[in-house]
C-alpha cells in the first residue's frame, strides 16, 4: 500500500490520491449493453437463454425458480448458516421499520387541508449479484425493506449456479419476502428483463441492488428509458475509509481494510491518521493478515491502488473523508461520536473500535445497499423509504377555496396563466 | 376532444387512449445535448455565451444576478403579486416543515445502537423554466425546501429575459432562499454548466426543476455521467386527469382541463366520468370558455390529444387512472375522500369541486414538481426529503460485537468472505 505525507502534496497531487481509480464506462461495454436491450426488446425469454447460456454457461428453459425448488432450499443450508440469516434478518427488520415513512398533514389555510401520503411501489425488480460467490446477506437488504413496504410484487433476479439451480441460502433469504417470485438470471440480462419484461419476466416499476460495471451500466441504460422507471442508485465498486488515531488497534485497522479489499481488485481502501507509529503498524499488520487470506490474490490487487495517508490531525482526516464522501466511513477514535456532527457525505459510518464494517454487512440492522464512487454526496442508502412514493392529496372546502384562491389567481394571472386563474375565480365566484 | 366509450374498446384500443403522445427522444434532441455537454466541457463560460446567444437572443459577459439587480427586483414586481408570492411562500414553508425528515435510532442488540440521521445536499442546482413565461412559483417550489433542508449553497439557473435581465418575480422568488446565487442561463445549456461546473457556475451535486424536452435531456445526461450527481426525477409535460361523477359543475370540470391545456401544446389532459350527461355538458363548457382564453391556440392544440372518457363506474375509472398514473389528479366526486386508500399511483391529489389543479399549483402548500409520464408508479413530487440524504450510523460496544458478531462471521464465511469474517473474529477473541 502507498504511504503518503498529505501535508506534503501540493492540490494536484492531493486529488490525485481522492481519485478513485477510472470509472469511465468505456464504449464497448456502452454498445453490450445496449445490444443486450435490443435483444430483449426484440426476442424476449429467447434472448434471455441465450446470454445465459453465452455469460452463465447454463441452458436453461425456465427461469423462474418453481415452489419446489423454494421450498427445498432451507434443506440445503447448513443450520448454523439458517440461524444467522434468521437472525440478521430480525435486526434488519427492527432497524428498517422504525425507518417506514409516516404520512402527515397540515391545514394550511382556513378551509384547506394537505397531507403527504406514503404508497408502496407496485412491482419491485431487485438484483442479488454472485460475482464471486452468491450474497444471500444481499438477498435480506433488498427482500426486508420491499415487504415492509408493502409492494405487491417483489421479483428477484439472481444468477444461476453451473447446474441451473439457484444458490439456497440466497433462495432461504429471498423468502424474507413471501409471495416473491425468484428468476435464474444474471448481468445485464437480467436488469434488462426486469426494465423491460418478457413472456415470462414481469416489467417493474423500480429496479434495485448492487452489481458490477454491467449491471450499472444496464440500471442506468434503464432509467434512461422514457416511461417511468426508477433505480434505486447507481451501482459501483465497494470502498472504505477508516480515520484512525493513534490509540486505534492496528489489527482491527488491517482488518477491515482487507475485508474491503477482498470484495473485488477494483476495491476502494484508504486510511487517514494522524499517528505515523499507527500507520506503520497497520501496514504490517496488512502483510501478516494478508498472507493467510484465501483471497490473497485479489486483495492485493486492490490494495495496490490504496492508501495509507498522514494527516495533521482528525480534523483534517474528517474534512477530506467529506470531499472524498465514502461508501463506508470507519471512526477509530478514542470519541468517535463527537466527530458525527461533522460529517456530511457517506453512505454508513462505524464508530470505535468494537464496529467493523463487516458488522453492517450482515447484520447490524443498517442496509448495506449504499451509495459508492461520491454518489453519498446526493444519495441515501437504501431504506423502506426507497420502495414507497409519496403523493400529496389537497382538499378545499368553499372556505378554503375562498380563503388561498385569490393568492393563486394573482399568481396564475402574474405568470400569463389564464386558464389556471380561471379555473380559480369561477370557484371563487360561486363559494361566494 | 375525442369521445370514448371505455367499455366499447378492445384491450389495444384501451391501452392507445393511455398512450402519451411519443416521447421518444429523437437521436438528433439527444445528438444536440450529448454536443452541448461537449462544448461546455471544452470551452465553459465561452460555451454558455455562445449557447445563450443563439437560444437567448441575448449577449451576456456575466451570467451571474448581482447583489443589485436581486436587490432592486422587489421594487419592479406589483405589489399584490409581491403579497401573492409572500402568501404563497408562507403555506408552502409550513406544509414542506412537517415533510423534513426525522433521524431515527434502534437498539438493534445489546449494545449495539443503530441510527440513521439526516444531512442537507450540500451543493444543489435549480432549473426554473420560462418557456411560455417566467415561473416565480417554481422558484418557491425549489427554494424553499432547499432552504428547509439547510442546504449550504443553492445555486439557481433561469433563462435571461430579451435585454439581458432576469425575470423580477422570478429573483423575489428566489430570495426565499438566502444566499441563493442565480444565473441568467436556460435550456441544456444550465444543465451542463451546473452539472459539470465552470470558471463561474459552481458544479451541483443534485439537480432539480422542470423544463422542456431538452432539460430533460440534459438531466437524464447529466444523470448518466460517473461521479454522483443526482436528479430530482424526470421532467416531462405535464398532465391532468379529472374524475367526475353526475354530481360535479361541468364548468369547473371544463376550466380544470383547459388550464392543464394552456400549458402547451404537449400537455396531457383526460376526463374520466360515469355520467354521459355530464361528458356532454363538459365538452359544451370546454367551447364556451376556450374561446375567451388568450392562450386559445396552444390549449386547442392539447386538447387534440386529449380525451373524455365514458367509464362504467368510478370504481372503474379509479383503476383506469392508477394505471395510467397522471401528474395530477383531481376527484370531482361526491365522496372524494372514499376513494383515496385505492388511489396507488399519482403525483398529487386534488378532492372534490372546491381543489382546482391551480390551487396545488401556486399556494396550497404542496409542491407542483411532480413526476410525469407515468413517472409516480415509482417517484414521488419534490420534498425536503429530496434535498437531503441520509447516513446511516452503527456503533457496537464490546457486549454489542459479542451479541452480534458471530452471526455477522458465520454470515461472511457462508459468503466466502474470509477477511470479513476475520474482522469479526480478531474483535471476538479480544472482547471476551
């Protein structure tokens, strides 16, 4: 890992370490994915068994996983590996809950009554990748928040092992939501199936979940369409950023770094400190660490593009985490909590020493469906808020029609709008 | 306006009547923005002058209002439109305070305490539109919620009037916003510069407003690019669909569809009604009061494309509504309220005979940005809740890794994401 002075670097050089490595979609991979949405578009479930067969190498008439196939899976799953998902799912359930959106009202005139009132969304696409291995945990953070939501259909689309079955686990944690209906597919088939729908994949009104570089670019490719649909945020490769001080444990430190670096070589690591004694004991203890990981390989890899950075002080390691606006923040801070008030952009922050990221992963209760490469700038996580629509409902009665109209009317007639003051003053005419 | 009698039609015909006009984007609309986003790239300031030029009509060193011209706008706008705005303002200030989202914390195990708290948007960026007319309300719809949400620069874009000023009621508008930066920029042309940023118009980290099909453009562009900026929700024509029984005053029925008319000539306007009698008084009125509009031409143009409908029963044209799912949406019925629990997809809802689509337009409280095309199956109308994002926040103690960890670890290797679990069981060993 590089080891950087920041105080050393000059402007450039210090949005130099920020970057995060390119990101631009590249015209090849623009053009697969739109040819893999004029294939759907133009030959449906046909199109759909062919990229599975060409990306999954598995032949598959039917995609959706039968009752039987669901109702096997939890036989398949080891126990302990059934109690953690139970388990996490409880705490991801007690978390989300108090985040239900409540509906409100407000008479905002004599006579006139407003309310903002919660719907769920009708029919909800939700994508649980398997790049490396399958991620039931994925599986529980779309599946929880979508039933208590209320959404009428939940489809999940996941994609299928070499033998043309779903993983089990992740087929135990989709039935979080009963009545979902779970499809054997994969990448940016898959997005586009659930954009577009098929004969036998339904169209919805919102897609959500993360995924690599085709799975974003399909989500985007899908919001694009004219007609209404939603994503829940752009996808992008997993980061973290952990400010430490120098009473941090060294150990947790390098551990949480390579348990972001083994996601994937295209990982996002840095650490800020203030303590150059801290950040040398991390960088050996990210050695040690290393050499017993089974995913050596591609932790090293993403660790070649991480950082290890010295800072003047906590202040400064907060002010560029904020430009920088991670994915996950880690504070291991002796008093992480007086830093809070001072943080604007991230998707989850774990404070102390005692919160791994890898405890938000799974089961802290929080989602982690979070929004990456800066994206926390604009974006919130994933919540039950994700899968509702809010709509505002007026009601005037001859009172309040009488007592807001004629504000409206000057305003329509102010704006050119005739029609719009007509349609208030014949009102008011007759209240009168 | 076209006659239909719903429950003579076939299922195509059906779906025909609630087709929307095309909105397929033509290559060339899309060829034009992809170019102006290019050229601000390239030339910044330069691009925006010779963009304003061509599509203004006006030659601009500075786009930036100063401090004057903002000061001196109030002395320029008549004074009731002044009290309007002030009025207006206040009712949506007071329903948009009680929509500002709540952080919320569970203890989601011992020891372990989950939150999730609220941040303002740090940079936005406005559009407010003056195709036909400059729009103070919309100024307020964005202002205001911006201001609520605490966001830290507000940056407002609107097109330069023929000599150079901006709109006056547009800046006393705006003002609502202290500290607002507005600049004399429309079209694409201010959706490239605040999503990219030049020498003089700061980059945003979000987008909201409405506009015309190049706005749109421009913000699904701008949307597509990496680095996380955000929109508020597409922007299309916009759209009324009226609900009417034997009961309601086929004068106000016909004043409601023609102010959605005025709009311009892509505006969407559908009556649904159970009563033949009142379809036929509705068309009649719909004459009578058109030809008194100064806006005649582009109403008459709208009500082309527009249709009243013939439905077997309310109950009928409430799902026939819910599938088309209109903008807006008014309830001339009797009992209005009763419907409401089956009304699931709308932007805004107006009840009974007394709420003209006007009111929800200027001064009930509500916000008018809402989503079009189809869009409120899966989007909400603008909020403080859009300005915002929100973080989520864990903290475990010793007891709460030891309450939670070993299903985060058990979890992790069931994933195949050793260094995962190791973060977990490094923290274990030392809490016990």
């Amino acid at each position: 890992m590089r080891r950087i002075d920041w105080n050393a670097l000059g402007a450039d050089e210090r949005a130099a370490v920020l970057r995060r490595p390119a990101q631009a979609v590249s015209d090849t991979l623009r053009a697969g994915v739109r040819a893999i949405f004029e294939a759907v578009v133009a030959r449906g479930d046909e199109a759909l068994r062919d990229y599975t067969a060409q990306f999954d190498g598995v032949s598959l008439d039917d995609f959706e996983v039968g009752a039987e196939e669901l109702e096997a899976a939890a036989a398949q799953v080891p126990a302990n590996v059934q109690a953690a998902i139970l388990e996490a799912a409880a705490r991801i359930e007690a978390f989300h809950r108090a985040g239900i959106t409540q509906p409100y009202e407000v008479e905002t005139a004599p006579g006139l009554l407003c309310q903002r009132v919660q719907r769920p969304i009708n029919r909800v696409g939700l994508y649980v990748p398997a790049g490396s291995a399958p991620l039931p945990s994925t599986a529980l953070m779309l599946c929880i928040p979508a039933r208590l939501a209320g959404c009428a259909e939940i489809i999940l689309c996941t994609p299928p092992r070499a033998d043309g079955s779903a993983d089990p686990a992740v087929l135990l944690a989709a039935r979080q939501a009963p009545g979902v209906r779970v499809f054997k597919l994969g990448g940016a088939q898959a997005i586009a199936a659930m954009a577009l729908g098929t004969a036998s994949v339904p169209r919805c009104d919102k897609l959500f979940g993360p995924g690599n570089a085709w799975v974003d670019e399909a989500k985007r490719q899908a919001a694009q369409r004219p007609g209404g649909i939603a994503i829940d945020m752009p996808a992008g490769p997993s980061e973290v950023l952990v400010i430490a001080d120098a009473g941090a444990n060294a150990a947790f430190v390098a551990a949480d770094l390579l348990s972001q670096a083994e996601h994937g070589p295209d990982s996002q690591v840095l650490l800020l400190t203030d303590s150059a004694a801290l950040l040398d004991k991390v960088a050996a203890e990210v050695d040690v660490q290393l050499a017993r990981l089974p995913r050596a390989d591609i932790a090293r890899r993403a660790l070649e593009a991480s950082r290890l950075v010295l800072v003047r002080d906590i202040g400064q390691a907060i002010a560029i985490s904020d430009a920088y606006a991670p994915e996950h923040l880690i504070l291991a801070l002796r008093e992480p909590r007086a830093w809070l008030a001072r943080i604007h952009n991230a998707g989850s922050i774990f404070l102390g020493d005692w919160t791994p990221e890898a405890l938000g992963d799974y089961c802290s209760g929080s989602n982690h469906v979070l929004p990456t490469g800066g994206a926390a700038r604009a974006w919130s996580g994933l919540s039950v808020a994700g899968f509702q629509k809010a709509i505002t409902v007026q009601e005037a009665s001859r009172i309040g029609i009488a007592s807001a109209g004629p504000c409206a009317a000057t305003l329509a007639h102010a704006e050119g709008l005739q029609a719009h003051a007509r349609a208030v003053e014949l009102r008011l005419e007759q209240a009168a």
